[in-house]
C-alpha cells in the first residue's frame, strides 16, 4: 500500500482539528479550576483506592512531614538503580530536570528545596482497563494534562508533565501468553506470519518475556536492556535490539495490538481492522494515538551466535591515532554487517566516566552475528583487524576476542542483557542514522565528522553506537508508520555531554548548542537525508519532524486527527504536540500547557 492508500483510509470529513482555542491552558494545581481535595477524592473512588497524591522519591531527605532520615540514606544509596527508580510513580531514568535530588544527610550536606517540577501531582496505580477510562474521563472532564506511564525510561520526557494526572500502566498484568503458530484475533487474513507469536498484555518489561522466551529457545526482538518496557515508548517509536539487523525492528514485530482510544474505547489494530492505527503504532511514537493495552508479536527459533569483543585503547595523549582507528570501523562496518554482525559500540577520547574497566578513553564493541561459523565471522572482520593490528603496540592497545554460544539466549544473557545504571537530568544528547553511502562513500567526510563529534577532551563527549540497522532493518512494510529513513540505516550514532550538577545557565545552554548544532550538524552534513532515532534524541532538535517521522510526519498526523481529534494525549516532539505548547514557569523549564490554536 502507498502513502496515498494510506490517506484514503482516513474520512475526509474527519480531517479538521476540533482543539482547544488559542492561549486556553489545562488547570494546574494553582488553578481555581483545579478540582478540590473532595472531587479527588470520587476519582480515588472511581479506582478502587489506587490514587497516588506523588511525592519526589527522595521527600524523606527534606524538612517537613516526610522528614526520615534512615529512609533518605536509602534512597541516596538508591538512587542510581534504575528499578528502584520505576517503582516509584514519578521515578525516572534520564529526568528532564532533577528538583529533588536526594540529600548525603550523614556527611553533612544541608537540603535545599524539594519540588514536584515537571511530575505529574496524581498518579492511577491501575491495574484494569477501567482504571484508566476512569483516569482519562476525570482528566476530560476537569481540563488537566495527562500522562501515560509505564517504566519512565523515557529520555525526552515523554513520561513527564507539569500539573498532570497520570496513569501508570506497570501494574496492569493481564499476562504473557506464547503461542507455536500465530493466530490473528480477528481472523485478519492479511497476515502471512505463521511462526510462533507473544502476546503481552499490560506494562511488562522485556526481561518478563525473555523468562518465558528464552527456556523455549526462542530469539524475541526487544530491549538490549531488560528493563525497557515492551508495548509503550520502545516498541511504538521503533525499538532496536540485538535482534533487530536479523528480524527488523521491534515496531517490525507487531502482529496486531489493542487500543485504548481517547473516546473510552478499546479497539482492535491489525492490518484488518483500523490499519491506519496499525500503521501508526508500528513506529509513530508512543503516547500518541491511545493507550495500547496488549500487543502480539513474531517469535523466531533461535540459532546459534557467533560474537566478538573489540577494544581499542590508545597509548598515548594524541588522540589521532584513535580516531583514525574509529573512522576505520565506521568505514568497514557496513561490510562487516552484511556479514551479519550488529551490536553496541561506545568511544570517547576523553569520557565522562570510566566505560573500558577504569578507562575512559577509546573504543569498545560487543557485536554478534547468528547462524555463521566462526570462520566466516573472523573473515568478516580481517580487513578492519589487519588494519588496527598494523598500529597496535605503537600507537594503539587493540585487543579482539571471540566467543560461540550455542542460541540467541545464551549470547543475550552472557553479553548482552547488562542493565545500565540511571542517567541524569544533566545532559544532551543528539543522534543520527548513517547509510552505507556515507560511511563507505567519502573518507575525507567521515574522518571529518568523527572529528568534530569527539570534540575537545575538555567536553567529555561521550559517543554510543548502535550497530543494529542493516539487515531485515531495510525491509519496508507499507503497514509501518516508522521513519523511513530507518530502511537505509546501518547505524544510529548517539551523541552525549554532560555539565556539572549546578553549572551556570550560561555553560548549560553552551553544551546544549554545541549537541544541538555543531555535533548534530557534523552528522547531517553527511547524513543530509536521514534521520534521528526518536527515543535516543535530542530534546531540543530544531526539526524534530523531519528528523524523527521523515515523510511519515504528515499521514502520522492524519492518524492523530481520526483518532484523538482533540489532541487529549501530548507528549513532547510526538505527533500533534504542535497543537500545544508549555508556558513556562519563571526561571523553570515547565510550565502549563496551553493550546497553540493549531
Ligand atoms: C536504560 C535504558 C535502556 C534503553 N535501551 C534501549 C534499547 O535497547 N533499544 C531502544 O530502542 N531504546 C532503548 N531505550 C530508549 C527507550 O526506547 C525509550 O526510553 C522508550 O521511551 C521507553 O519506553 P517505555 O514504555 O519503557 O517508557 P515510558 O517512559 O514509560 O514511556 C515512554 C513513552 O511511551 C508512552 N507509553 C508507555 N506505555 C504506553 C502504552 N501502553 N501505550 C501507549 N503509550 C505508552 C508514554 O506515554 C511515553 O510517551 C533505553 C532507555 C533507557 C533509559
Ligand atoms: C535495585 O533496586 C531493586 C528494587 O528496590 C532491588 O531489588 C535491587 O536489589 C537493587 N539493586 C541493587 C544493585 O542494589
Ligand atoms: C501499585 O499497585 C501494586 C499492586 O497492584 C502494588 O504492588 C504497588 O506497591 C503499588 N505501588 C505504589 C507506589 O503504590
Ligand atoms: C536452541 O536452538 C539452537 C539452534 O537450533 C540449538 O543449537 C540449541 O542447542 C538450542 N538450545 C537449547 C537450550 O535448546
Ligand atoms: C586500570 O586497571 C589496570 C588493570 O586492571 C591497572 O593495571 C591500572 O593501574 C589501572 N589504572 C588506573 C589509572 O587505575
Ligand atoms: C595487540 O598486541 C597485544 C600485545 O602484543 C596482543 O596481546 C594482542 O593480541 C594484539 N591484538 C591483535 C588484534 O592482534
Ligand atoms: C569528500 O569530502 C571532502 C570533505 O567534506 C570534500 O572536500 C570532498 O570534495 C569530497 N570528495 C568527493 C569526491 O565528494
């Protein structure tokens, strides 16, 4: 189906947005129209007794009523691990901006202020559907921003909202089921997948499938880190995985989905039924189109793994030869994963942290190939090693190792599946697709870019390199609503600097813009038609459309319109948010949300 099928799949007549008029703002807690303690109280009701008044995690640290100080020594020690953060309502993984942050009581630092900032003031601990028509009808009914939640791993906010009521989906468990031969709900026969097939429904994490998955052998496609949730902001925004360059995508992997829609409705997405909807959750963005309460995705059998360690680490100060070393693995990787191999990868030539044992300076990979043998993986690989050995011992350390596991979960378990430790609020990050093109098609331009995004050693930029394109990844279906540009990537290269914890404004706005800008730009000047991976972005991307949804901006938006015409659901840079904007608080990041009259 082309684009222009995909439009006429959508009434005319419903194409008009019906939003709020211009400078309207939801109600926030200072808000006369904020409902009153009593009316809360009906909602908490309404839920069975699940209505959270949220509190930052770290309130035990601060004067008051939740003053504890055995708990904030907990949560201090806490604080990094991100489990413990998602399960706490308003925990997050990379926050937006951190307005109470725990206090080191015991070695005598004094607590500041302790605001909600950007968290939303209740949260629904739902656990049925019901739950959350309750929660969606008493935020219609009152005019207040709502929030969807699952893990809170968003990176650009997503999870977030000032003066919000959200609910939390972690809780509602309807189960994981796996079946040897998919069957389609609906008896959709537009559907060819007659492989195995896992249905999951409700807020899951993708380390809850692989204990299903794996004991049977089976190689699912989802989150390098087990703790991404499964059906939210990971699999509808795209979703790499080591899996990815054999089977596509995540978003690639979905059979059929339900759908809580805006209106209370609970609907079918299959490439039968609604398949404009379909399209859209395949890689349109999460928190955009409904809450999806259960999606079935493809199984694979899993085959045997052939994988590979690379280090490399440079003996001297100068950082050339390393650089020169990471502009021959940009250049042979294309190559060596049409050989099958994808991975991670993370360099710096001077890094915020140590990332290879103590050191923070160099190059590290882990990537794999499934089905080859050993030898044909070494072969794979012996252009690029005979190009670094020629330098190692001079002017670099580089070190290979090899390994065989018998399955996809062997190899997953043993190098791969690492649970990264909690980020900051006090980052910027930027990313961009590369093709093969452009990191085969000119050396001058690739040595160029990997140039400028290293930076000076004083930025402390650290680099994240996501070899997981290539492969099935190019395999366009006319059903997903992902970016295109995703077809022809092999690689997504991820950006990041970091500022000290209470930098001046002024040093703040000078890393975003060099990530925003020069790092970015440096990357699109070679990339000038593709893309940046949505849930590994820059919050601040000027052209977040283009840069995210490609030419599925538009038809995306049509979705949005059939089905949330009054743009109920927002979150930042996903579709339809143009409708809204944030009046800033003084001095803060956040604020209102108002309409735009869009
Ligand atoms: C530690 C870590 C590891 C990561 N690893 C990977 C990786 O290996 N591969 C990769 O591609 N990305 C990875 N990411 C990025 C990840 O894809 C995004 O953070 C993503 O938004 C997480 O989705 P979530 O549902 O778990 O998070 P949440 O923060 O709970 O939700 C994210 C967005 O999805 C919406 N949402 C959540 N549940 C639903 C639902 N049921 N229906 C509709 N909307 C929903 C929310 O409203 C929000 O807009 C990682 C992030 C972190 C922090
Ligand atoms: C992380 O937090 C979880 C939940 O509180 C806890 O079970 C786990 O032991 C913690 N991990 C570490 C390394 O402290
Ligand atoms: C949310 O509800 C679940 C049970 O459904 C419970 O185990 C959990 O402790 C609750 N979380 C909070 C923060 O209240
Ligand atoms: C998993 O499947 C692979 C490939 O068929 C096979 O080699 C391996 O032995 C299987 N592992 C287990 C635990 O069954
Ligand atoms: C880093 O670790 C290695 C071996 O593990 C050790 O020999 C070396 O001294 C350490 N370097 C620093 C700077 O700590
Ligand atoms: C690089 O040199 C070291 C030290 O001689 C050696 O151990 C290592 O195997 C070499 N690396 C490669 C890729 O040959
Ligand atoms: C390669 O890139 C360099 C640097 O951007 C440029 O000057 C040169 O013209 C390019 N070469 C070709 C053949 O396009």
């Amino acid at each position: 189906m082309k684009l222009t099928a995909l439009f006429s799949l959508l009434a005319l007549g419903e194409l008009c947005w019906a939003t709020s008029l211009a400078g309207e703002c939801k109600c926030t807690p200072t808000d006369k129209c904020w409902p009153s303690a009593k009316t809360w109280k009906s909602l908490n009701k309404a839920v069975s007794g699940k209505l959270i008044r949220n509190t930052p995690p770290a309130i035990s640290c601060y004067p008051g009523p939740h003053h504890n100080k055995k708990e904030c020594a907990s949560v201090l020690k806490q604080w990094s691990n991100s489990t413990f953060q998602s399960l706490d309502p308003i925990g997050y993984i990379y926050p937006t901006e951190e307005l109470c942050l725990p206090v080191d009581l015991a070695a005598g630092e004094k607590p500041g202020k302790c605001i909600l900032g950007q968290a939303p003031v209740y949260t629904i601990n739902a656990t049925t559907s019901q739950d959350l028509v309750a929660g969606m009808k008493f935020a219609q009914k009152h005019n207040i921003r709502f929030v969807v939640r699952n893990t809170g791993h968003d990176l650009i906010g997503k999870s977030e909202g000032y003066g919000s009521l959200q609910v939390w989906i972690k809780y509602l468990r309807d189960g994981i089921t796996i079946d040897d031969k998919f069957k389609p709900s609906d008896q959709c026969t537009k559907s060819d997948w007659t492989g195995a097939a896992i249905t999951i429904s409700g807020g899951y994490v993708w380390r809850d499938v692989y204990n299903l998955a794996f004991p049977k052998n089976l190689t699912v496609v989802g989150g390098g880190d087990p703790t991404v949730g499964c059906i939210g902001g990971y699999i509808q925004g795209g979703g790499h995985s080591p899996a990815s360059r054999d089977y596509g995508l995540a978003t690639d992997q979905i059979l059929e989905a339900q759908v809580l829609l805006a209106d209370g409705s609970i609907v079918t997405a299959s490439p039968c039924q609604n398949s404009d909807l379909y399209f859209a959750l395949r890689g349109g963005g999460g928190g955009t189109y409904g809450i999806a309460l259960s999606m079935t995705i493809k199984a694979y059998p899993s085959k045997p793994v052939v994988a590979q360690a690379l280090t490399v680490i440079p003996l001297s100060s100068d950082s050339s030869a390393l650089l020169n070393a990471v502009t021959d693995i940009h250049e042979a990787y294309p190559c060596i994963n049409d050989a099958g191999f994808s991975g991670y990868g993370t360099w710096s030539i001077n890094g915020p942290a140590a990332f290879i044992g103590n050191q923070s300076v160099g190059y590290v990979h882990a990537v794999a190939a499934m089905g080859i043998s050993l030898d044909e993986g070494q072969k794979a690989f012996e252009p690029l090693l005979s190009k670094l050995r020629a330098v190692n011992g001079t002017q670099l350390f580089v070190s290979v190792d090899w390994f065989e596991f018998p399955s996809y979960p062997a190899y997953y378990m043993a190098m791969s599946g690492n649970q990264l430790p909690v980020g900051g609020s006090t980052s910027a990050m930027t990313s961009r697709m590369f093709d093969k093109q452009s990191l085969t098609g000119n050396r001058t331009a690739l040595a160029e870019m990997v140039s400028t995004i290293a930076g000076t050693p004083e930025e402390m930029t650290l680099m994240s390199v996501v070899f997981t394109g290539g492969g099935a990844v190019k395999n366009h279906d006319p059903l997903s609503g992902l970016n295109p540009a995703w077809r022809e990537a092999y690689m997504v290269q991820v950006v990041t600097r970091v500022w000290a914890p209470g930098s001046d404004a002024a040093i703040i706005k000078a890393v975003r813009q060099d990530i925003s800008y020069k790092k970015n730009w440096a990357m699109r000047k070679i990339t000038p038609f593709l893309g940046s991976y949505m849930n590994e972005a820059d919050r601040k991307d000027p052209v977040w459309e283009t840069d995210f949804y490609g030419e599925h901006f538009l038809p995306l938006s049509m979705v949005k319109q059939k089905y949330d015409p009054t743009g109920f659901f927002y979150c930042p840079t996903c579709v339809g948010s143009a409708s809204w904007y944030e009046d800033l608080l003084p001095g803060r990041e956040y604020g209102p949300l108002c309409a735009t009259g869009l």
